[in-house]
C-alpha cells in the first residue's frame, strides 16, 4: 500500500505528461496567433518609444538623449505647422462630418422611397482607397483642369476657387475631400440610432401635439448623443492619423500648407533619415490620439457601469 | 410627420436627398467619363465633359502599356502584387482570428481576458508606432522588398480586427452548447468544426470583406517597405501622378485609377451590407 501510492502518483504523472502533449497543437494554436498579435504591439510600441529616446540617425544605435529629440522635433517649423494644421483640419472635418452625417440620417429617416439606393451613394466612398479619392479630388480642386476652369469655359471667367494652390485655403481642399469620403460613416451609426428610438417616446410626444421639429429636437436628437459622441472620437481618430488622403490629394503642399503629423513622421524616418525625430514624431502623435481615446475609454467604462446598475 | 402624402415639405427633402445623392456621386462620374477621353480633349475643355469620341484604349493602355518610373508595363504587375498580397493576408487573418476569438469567447482559459484586451489595442495603436520595427524586422528575416513581407505584416496585423469580429459575434453562441459538447469528449478542433464553425458564415463574409477592402487600399505599408516593381497598386498610383505631371495623361490616368478602385468596389456592390456590418461593429466595439 505505501509503495503503490508513489506508483499511483508516478503513472499520474505520465498521463498528465502524454494528456499535456496532445494537447499540445491545441495550445499552439490559441497561444501562437494572439501572442503575435499582442506581444508585437507591445513590443513594437516600446520599440518605437525606446528609439525616441536615442541618438539614432540612420540607423538604430543605442544610447541615451533624454528628451532631446522632442524638444528639437517640436521645436521643428514643420511639426508646428502639421499641429497647427490639425488642429484646423480635426475640427473642420469632424464638425463638417457629424453635422452632415446627421442631416443625411434625419432626411433618409422620413420613410424616402429608395433608401437603400441613396445608402449605398452615401457610403460607397469609404470602400474606396483614400488614394484613389485623394487622386481624383486633387483633379476636381487644381483650378487649371478642374471645377473652376469647367465654371470659366461656361462662361464667368472671374470665377475662382483655387484653393488647392493657395496655401491659407489648401487644407480645407482636405476638409471636403475627407468630409466627402466619411460623413456617410456618421450617417450610418446616426441612422442605426435614429431607428433605435422607442416608439412609445415618439407616441407620447405626438400625442402632446408636438409638430416634427421639436419632435426631433425635444425627443428624438437628445437620445443621440451617446452616439455622437462615438461618432465623433473615430472621426478624430481617423484625423490623427490621416496621411494617405493627403499624400494623394496634395502631397502635403503648397509647401507645407497640408502637413499633417503622419507626414512628419514618415519624412523624419524615411526621407532625411532621421529615426529619433521621427520615432519622436509618432509617440506625439500616440499621445494627442491617447488624448482623445483615454477619456472616452473612462466615459464607455462609467456609462457602462451606470446602465450595470440601473 | 411619417404620412406619406406629397405636401411640399417632402417634396423638398426629396430635392434634398438627391441633390446631396448626385454630389457623392460626381467624383465617381468624373472618373468613369475621363477614362473614356482622349488627353487632347481633357486637355481643351476640362476634367468634367462628356466623351466626344469614346477612348476605350485609354484602359488597355492603362492595363499593360504605360510607364510608371522606369517600367513600361502599365498597371497590370501592380494590380497583380495587390492581389498576391491582399488574398493570402485576408484569408490567414481570417481563419486565425476566428479560432482566436473562438478560444477566447467560448473555449475560454486562463489569461484570456487579458490577452483578448491587448490584441484589440492594435485597433487603435496608429502604424506610425509600428513603421520602424517592421523596417528592422522585416530586414531581419530577409524580407525587405517582397510581398512575403506585406502578406506577413497585413496578417498579424489584421488579427485585431478578425479576433475583435469573430469573438463578438461568438459570445452569443450559449455557452451551455458547448459544455455539453466537452462532457460528451468533443475537443477543441471538433467543436471548432462541427459547432462553432457552422454557425459562422455572417461573420466570416464580414471579416472577409472587411480585410480584403482594407488591405487593397493600404498604402503606408506599401509605400514604405517595397519599391518599383513590388509594390502595391495604391503606391503605384502614387508613383504614376508623380511620373506623368510633366506630360499629363488624364485619360489613362483616369483609366489606372478605375482599375486600381474597381476590386473593392465590386465587392462592396455585392457584399455592401456586409461591408457596412464591419464599419459598426468595428465602431461599437
């Protein structure tokens, strides 16, 4: 009896050991895809940040600079300007976005025969490249081959709208281009609210009298806001990072009227062959993203709490 | 408000919708009627006409004759590298991310919640962050310059979107089903097959069409780890306005840029539901 419990314990052993090796292919493929997923974008945003911090030039070397490249790259005529140049673009083409998107959920809310057809006009854009748009809006916008000459050759030959080579204007030639592109985004999350609506709400509402106007100002639009504001963090999120669109549509010019942070970024790193700065560059631009997702993760996280106990 | 009489207030919001309809749609005509001119008549008059003589050369042209940098094949081999990448990444990324999210919404084990939470991060964390380790990576394996290295890259990480996808919809699925199905000695693989799997085709079209339009259109990754003759059509696109400014070519341009967006807008009139099921689910994470 004493010895057959060691024993007992031994083939234990051995059967947990073969059990743990056919199960084996098993545990390689639940662990191996996420840890790739997971471990290279930790390790990939600690790279980054780590190079950020050395005195790498064209190649990674290491070493330590403190926070030198941030200084020097914010210090940079060409990041002031990307920031600025955010800051007029992100507002511009969220505010343009949402308020559009609304219109465009409100007008294909009131029972519009074919609104499956003017849904899909509306959001065919996005399943196109930002490349391809970006190409073809910068033919629109070039006063020379564009929408001003066709306007000349009909005949008002004063007209002009150039703003493409203007470079006071040129960013707002992204504004429409992006506005153009996404507001059929906002339309849809808007729309899927707007169809979410009690009813009871808006039975109650018109019982007491209340006309289509301030049906949707009193009752209907309050209950959006969630979604607004949802609608509103991808949207900012999207001009963070936008860089495609305006390589394409005006390859970051006249000048450097249209830089925006993703086209420093790629300039330090890949065009002066400046890898600090440029590293620099992009964790900046993690923290003004950072900026605007934190609180929102904070806010999902309370409203979620809230509805846990009501 | 929702009586369907035609007072004029509804007159004007038909006015309205379709005002707004024709304004998306003028890019998309602009380039159709540009493919199908000749440079001369562009050249004359401007972007936006109707065809005098209809130049359906111009794509035959855009297909396999015309010169981006040095090479003189038109956009065909780009069109090509596009497809030799965007296909095995969507159907790896997918396939992957579906066992993924299976694992961790059903099949369950220690640490899943909290791996699940680092994988949906690569939604937010912007490629800028990433461009340099997959330069010195890529460099690494051997892999700079080759479409090996952009399958690889749009693969891992495309497995944010696909795990997010694929495990949202899962967590509807009872978990009931599947405890019975382990107590009767069904293992991973088999619930995977016989239950999970059957049950997956909405989430698969989605996943799908979410990755193959994403991966067709990216251009970062394309612009910055392959040149010439391996690269992307959206970076050939690129190359190609910057090749022909002096000498424009808008109708063959014209033509390039159709080719180039046609893949993804085909699949987005055939699957456009599904297409926009992906852009909420991605939104209401």
């Amino acid at each position: 009896m004493t010895e057959a419990v060691p024993a007992a314990a031994r083939t234990g052993q051995r059967r947990a050991a073969v059990n743990g090796l056919r199960r084996l292919p098993e545990f390689l493929t639940i662990w191996v895809p996420l840890l790739l997923s997971a471990g290279h974008l930790i390790a990939f945003a600690l790279w980054t940040l780590w190079i950020s911090f050395t005195p790498s030039t064209l190649v990674p070397v290491s070493g330590w600079v403190g926070l030198r490249n941030y200084t020097a790259m914010m210090a940079t005529r060409n990041w002031q300007i990307a920031f600025d140049n955010l800051l007029v673009f992100g507002s511009g083409f969220v505010l343009l976005s949402v308020l559009t998107g609304l219109a465009l959920a409100i007008l294909l809310d009131q029972r519009i025969r074919g609104e499956n057809v003017l849904r899909s006009i509306f959001l065919y854009p996005l399943a196109v490249s930002f490349v391809v748009t970006g190409t073809v809006w910068s033919w629109l916008l070039n006063p020379g081959i564009g929408i001003q000459k066709l306007v000349n050759d009909l005949g008002w030959t004063s007209f002009r709208f150039d703003w493409l080579i203007d470079r006071d204007m040129a960013i707002w030639t992204i504004v429409i281009a992006a506005v153009w592109q996404s507001s059929g985004f906002a339309m849809a999350l808007f729309l899927a609210g707007l169809r979410s609506v009690d009813g009871d709400l808006i039975k109650a509402a018109q019982i007491d009298g209340a006309g289509p106007v301030r049906m949707y100002r009193r009752v209907i639009l309050p209950t959006l806001w969630p979604i607004t504001v949802t609608v509103v963090v991808i949207q900012l999120q999207f001009a963070i990072t936008t860089f495609d669109l305006v390589r394409a549509l005006t390859g970051g010019g006249p000048g450097t009227a249209t830089q925006l942070p993703a086209l420093v970024v790629y300039d330090f790193m890949f065009q002066r062959g400046l890898l600090a700065r440029g590293a620099a560059a992009a964790v900046l631009m993690l923290l003004i993203l950072l900026a605007v997702l934190l609180p929102y993760a904070a806010w999902q996280y309370l409203q979620r709490r809230q509805s846990a106990h009501a | 408000m929702r009586e369907t009489t035609f007072a004029p207030s509804r007159m004007l919001i038909y006015l309205l919708v379709l005002m707004i309809a024709a304004a998306y749609l003028v890019p998309l005509l602009v380039v159709v009627l540009n493919s199908l001119r000749t440079a001369e008549e562009i050249a004359q008059t401007s972007m936006i006409g109707w065809p005098k003589q209809w130049a359906w050369g111009n794509y035959l042209v855009a297909w396999g004759d015309f010169c981006i940098a040095q090479t003189c094949a038109g956009i065909r081999p780009y069109m090509l590298n596009s497809a030799l990448v965007t296909i095995p990444a969507t159907i790896v990324s997918t396939l992957l991310g579906a066992v993924a999210g299976y694992a961790v919404s059903l099949w369950r084990f220690r640490g899943d919640r909290w791996i699940y939470g680092v994988v949906t991060l690569g939604i937010f964390l912007p490629q800028q962050m990433r461009l340099l380790p997959w330069t010195i990576v890529l460099r690494d394996l051997g892999l700079t310059n080759t479409l090996t290295g952009l399958v690889m890259i749009h693969t891992i990480q495309g497995l944010s979107f696909t795990t997010l996808f694929c495990r949202n919809y899962y967590s509807a699925i009872p978990q009931e089903l599947i405890r019975a199905a382990r107590i009767d000695g069904a293992g991973f693989y088999r619930i995977f097959w016989r239950i999970v799997l059957p049950l997956s085709p909405p989430i698969l079209i989605v996943t799908v069409i979410w990755q193959f339009t994403h991966i067709w259109n990216e251009f970062l990754y394309g612009v910055t780890f392959t040149t010439g003759q391996q690269q992307p059509v959206t970076a050939a696109l690129i190359a190609l306005s910057a090749s022909i400014a002096d000498i424009p070519q808008h109708g063959v341009q014209s033509a390039a840029v159709m080719i180039a967006a046609l893949p993804t807008l085909l699949v987005y009139l055939f699957g456009g539901r599904y297409f926009v099921r992906g852009l909420t689910a991605g939104a209401v994470k």
